[in-house]
C-alpha cells in the first residue's frame, strides 16, 4: 500500500516535472488575439496592416484619386526608408509589398513591382540612397526607361526614449506620391504609431 | 586580536570554463575556431548565458570578416539585453545578481551596452549595410544622452559619436552627422574624402578587456577566520603600442585611441568597489552564520570537551564555510573578447585597389597587411583585431600575489576593520 502510495506520488511529480517544462505552440486561426499583443518595440504585423488601412483609406479618399481619369496609369513604390532606432527593414519590405497589393487590388493602377525596379543595377543604386526627395534624373529614368506615370517613397522615423525601466518609440510613416511628368507631389500624408516597453 | 588580511586565491566560475576553450582558441588566432566552439556552446547554454555567448561569438565572427552574421547576432542580443550599473544599483540588487545561488540572466554594465551599439555600428559599416548601421548610430546616441550615465562617461566615447558622424555622413544625414561629430569633438572622422574619391576607414581592435575574476579574501574577525569573495577587475596583458599605417607602401599617419575601454573600466572599478564589498559583506553573513551554527552544535553536543576536539570543530566549521564559498561563486560574467582600447583613423583615398599595413610593434602578429576597395563617395572598412594569435590571454590572476596595496585589497581591509566589532559581539 505504502509502495503504491509512493509511486502515485512520484507519478504526479513527473507530471508535474514534465508539464512545467513543455513548450506549447497557439495557432492565430484559433486563437486571433495572439496576433494582438505587443511584444516589441520593433514594428509588427499588426502596426503594419493599420498603417497601411490608414495610409490607403486617406488615398482613397484624396482629391487627386476623385480627379484621377479613366485608364490604369502606372505606379511604382520606389522604396521606404529606414530612419528609426531599430532594424525594422524587414518590416519595411513587408509594408511596401502590402502597399503594393492594395494597390493591385483597387483595380485602378497598373503597379510596377518595385523588384523590377531593384534588377536595373543603376536604377538600385539611385534608389538606395533615396531620401524624402527624388531627383530629376532619376524621375526622368523612371519615366523613360520604366513608363512610370506616379511612384511613392517615404521614411519612416521615430523619437525613442528610454528611462530606467520604460523605453517608448514613437513611429511615424510618411509616404508621398509624385506625378513624374511634372514632379510634383500629389498626395502625401503622415501614419503614427507609437510602441512602448515597460520592465 | 590582530586582524589578518590575506588572499587564498581565485577562482573560475562556470561561465569562465566555459569561454576558456573559445577565448583560447581566439587568442591563438583561429577565430573561425572560436566561432565554431561558441556556436556549439550557445546551442547548449541555457538561457542565462545565451545572449553573452552571443556577443563573444560576434566578437569572433567579426574578427573573421563575418560582419553580416555578427551583426545579426549583436541584434538579437540588444533586443534582450538587461543592464545593471554596479556603481549606482542597490547592494541588495547586487548582491541577488552577483552572488545568488543560481546564476541567472547575464546583465550587462552601461559600458557594454554600449559597445553592443558601437561594436554594430562597425559590423553594418564592414557589411556594407549604411542604413542599418544608421539604426545602430541613433541607438547609441539614444544611450548616450538619455541612458542614467554620468556626464564624464557620457561624453567619454568619442568612438562611438564619431563612427555615429560618418555613418550618417553616408546615409546622407548631414544634419544628424553634423551633430553627432559635434558631441565627438575633433577626433579625425570628421574630414570628409576629397571631391572624386572614397573614405578608407581603419579600425584597431588593440589589446584585450580587462575582466572579472573571483578574488577570495580571507579576513580573521572575532577570533574565526570569514571568507570574503568579489569579483575582481584585473587588466590583461596584451596590444600594441602604437599603429602606424601605411597606404600603397607610403606612411599615411597613425591611428588615434578614441575609445580607452581599459582605463573607463578600471576608473569605473573604482566607483563600484564599495558597494561590491557591501553586497560580498551581505552575501559572508549567511555563510559565517551557518558555520557558527555548525560550530555551536558540535560544541553543546561534546560531553567532555578539551582542546584537541574543539580544534577539530574550529577547523571543520572554517572547511564547511570555505566550501560554502567554494560552491557558490560569485558571478564574473563579463564580455571578454572586446578589445582595451579602439583606435581610428579616416583617409581620403583615390577609388581603387589599395594594399594596406598597419604595423603593431609588440605583438605577435607584428605587421597586418589588407588589400582593400574604394569607390568614390563610398566607405570601405578595415578592422584590425591585434588580440587574434596574440597569444594565450593568460591573465594575473589575483590569487598569484601579495594584494597589499591593491585597490581592492585596501578597500577589503577598512571594510574589516569597520566590520569586525559586528563579530566582536557576536
């Protein structure tokens, strides 16, 4: 009886053993809200899709798409800077393609893939070092050489502050999109987002 | 009773036995050696350590070339990193991460914190990769001006503003560059190439880190001897002592120290001493108490006492205590593999094929020779490690001699002169 008692109890302390150590996997399809929390910083999924549907909403609604004609004018996404204080490229690719979809999507634009563009080697070396502003020459290749009618660039930045235990990162997503026959800005607008860690 | 100071010697702890094999193998000059052992050890680390090996594996890949793989790691590193600053915490804070029964996560000084940035900074330029190394320059400036640093320490890395300055100078920030060469005063990165050709930027890594050692001090209060452990500071041999560097076989100046990280962390020592000794002090009391325990009931339960079994008490509760100690170390975690001092120099250097020497009077390798690639406008890197094949790492170990006159030994000396009346009345 004693022995049996012992082995129940040594039983149960396996288990609990083992269960203290085991990894557990979620899958966001059953449980959505995983995808919710921050667990960062850094820019994720979910800053992204809001930038996005916020960016695109005001483009959407914007005095130039209501005087925008008939046809399927050509854009391109030339290329989203990095100008914040954490290594969110990877992000920032993602962002562009998303952008880049929606475009697609909205049936009212002929998108130019942006890696088409990145093949030209001189055309990739003019864009990696693009900032708020394009140069004429490189406008004038991007009409010339690709038939681009209207292409987007901006930056995202950020202010980081850090006390003792909090650092807080305030993002801000600025994209403008430019006629490349008269190189002017058509529509811009700025998306904020801010991400804070406690601890 | 006159009080007796003496030291019975130091010890490594789990972490040192660990990164001896890699440290070995780095300073024999097989950092793809190094690398592959500290791969090895990170797989099987726990993640106490996991972040640490990291860094030094970095240090290794870098010293290789590797600058995308050791940036990668850096990253992930700094996403994780916590920092404890030893002159300023709390002693019990101190005395719960360097003293407790289990190690837990590696917490990292201000100062190393930093260097993850700087260090970054280096592997992004070496990568080629100028907005990620952007990322690392505002990270550092971040540090610099908001993190609770003291305003000498702040402004004592003209390194880390400098390579922030030519970093945004290349990702086309002039106005962010302009500031960051401000905060770094003139150190030689500010001069921008000539019309038509390319920066040649040349880092030495020079000599190594000093690093923490446990230091056991054996002091006699109240009649019993107590043991008394810290972690020890102790610099290491090792570096060049001057580096000139010679372009197309021509002398084109000598690399300047921007960073003495071997003289910020002694002076830092100094400032984290006291409160070392308080947390070792808080960390000697359980110890002493359970040996006195140990003591009192051999002696109550002795029917006849006499002098030869109460030598023998004496004796096995001053073992009992000393293996105490023995079993729990204090925790010298540190990130060895950096260099003691960095060195930087800036030309302006016609686009092309160039060879490169530095020369390291007083070490091993004597003589480094590169060849290296300019474009006109860009930046190209050369990083100079001078501890790789530099020889062993052997290190003065505190134990090895007399530590009268030691800074620590002094500072180990008034707190038991303060504390002996404790055990007086005991």
């Amino acid at each position: 009886m004693v022995k049996t008692n012992h082995s129940r109890w040594a039983l149960l302390l396996i288990t609990l053993v083992l269960g203290a150590c085991a990894t557990s996997y979620t899958r966001a399809s059953e449980e959505p809200q995983i995808d919710e929390a921050a667990m960062s910083t850094r820019l994720d999924r979910v800053d992204l899709e809001r930038a996005v549907e916020r960016w695109i909403e005001g483009f959407e609604r914007s005095q130039f798409i209501k005087g925008l004609g008939g046809g399927k004018p050509n854009i391109a996404i030339l290329r989203i800077a990095n100008e914040t204080s954490e290594h969110v490229s990877g992000a920032l690719a993602n962002l562009l393609n998303s952008v880049e979809t929606r475009l697609v999507n909205s049936g009212r634009w002929s998108v130019i893939d942006n890696t088409a563009l990145s093949r030209d080697a001189v055309m990739a070396e003019r864009l990696r070092g693009l900032g708020d502003s394009v140069d004429k020459a490189t406008t004038a290749a991007l009409g010339k050489e690709f038939g681009i009618h209207y292409f987007i660039n901006g930056r995202v930045g950020d202010t980081a502050e850090k006390t003792d235990d909090k650092r807080r990162v305030q993002y801000y997503l600025f994209l403008r999109v430019t006629d490349v026959a008269t190189g002017v800005a058509v529509y811009q607008k700025q998306v904020d987002i801010t991400k804070q860690m406690e601890g | 009773m006159a009080l007796v100071l003496c030291l019975a010697g130091c010890a490594s702890s789990g972490y040192g036995r660990r990164i001896a094999p890699a440290q070995l193998a780095f300073y024999q000059g097989d950092a793809a050696a190094s690398a592959a052992i500290l791969a090895s050890d990170i797989e099987q680390a726990g993640d106490a350590d996991r972040h640490l090996l990291g860094l030094e594996r970095a240090m290794a890949l870098q010293a290789q070339g590797r600058f995308a793989e050791a940036a990668e790691l850096m990253v992930q590193a700094d996403q994780r990193l916590e920092v404890l600053d030893y002159s300023h915490a709390p002693v019990t804070a101190l005395a719960d991460t360097l003293f407790s029964l289990r190690a837990g996560t590696w917490k990292a000084t201000p100062p190393e914190k930093v260097l993850v940035n700087t260090q970054n900074m280096i592997n992004f330029l070496g990568a080629g990769e100028i907005e990620e190394a952007a990322v690392e320059a505002r990270r550092v400036g971040i540090l610099l001006l908001q993190e609770d640093l003291p305003e000498e320490e702040r402004y004592a890395n003209p390194l880390a503003w400098a390579l922030a300055g030519l970093i945004f100078e290349h990702a086309g920030k002039p106005g962010e560059a302009a500031e960051a060469f401000r905060e770094a005063g003139p150190t030689g990165l500010e001069k921008p190439a000539a019309p038509g050709e390319g920066t040649l930027l040349v880092v030495v890594q020079n000599g190594r880190v000093p690093i923490r050692v446990q230091a056991v001090y054996q002091l006699w209060l109240g009649g019993k001897l107590r043991r008394l452990q810290i972690p020890e500071l102790v610099r290491r041999t090792g570096g060049a002592a001057k580096s000139p560097v010679w372009l197309d076989g021509k002398p084109v100046g000598e690399a300047p120290v921007l960073l003495d990280l071997q003289g910020q962390a002694l002076h830092r020592y100094g400032r984290e001493l006291p409160r070392l000794l308080a947390a070792a002090v808080l960390q000697m009391v359980p110890r002493a108490v359970l040996s006195d325990a140990l003591r009192r009931a051999a002696k109550d339960s002795g029917q006849d006492p006499h002098a030869g079994a109460n030598a023998l008490v004496e004796l096995g509760a001053t073992v009992f205590e000393q293996a105490l100690g023995e079993w729990f170390p204090v925790d010298t975690r540190c990130w060895s593999l950096l260099p003691g001092e960095i060195r930087a120099l800036r030309l302006s250097v016609r686009p092309g094929e160039h060879t490169l020497a530095v020369d390291l009077p007083g070490t091993h390798v004597g003589r480094i020779e590169r060849t290296v690639t300019v474009t006109a406008g860009g930046v190209s890197l050369v990083n100079i490690v001078t501890a790789l094949g530099d020889g062993s790492g052997h290190r003065s170990a505190p134990g090895s001699g007399n530590m009268t006159g030691t800074r620590a030994g002094l500072a180990a000396l008034e707190l038991a002169l303060a504390t002996r009346e404790i055990w007086r009345h005991d």
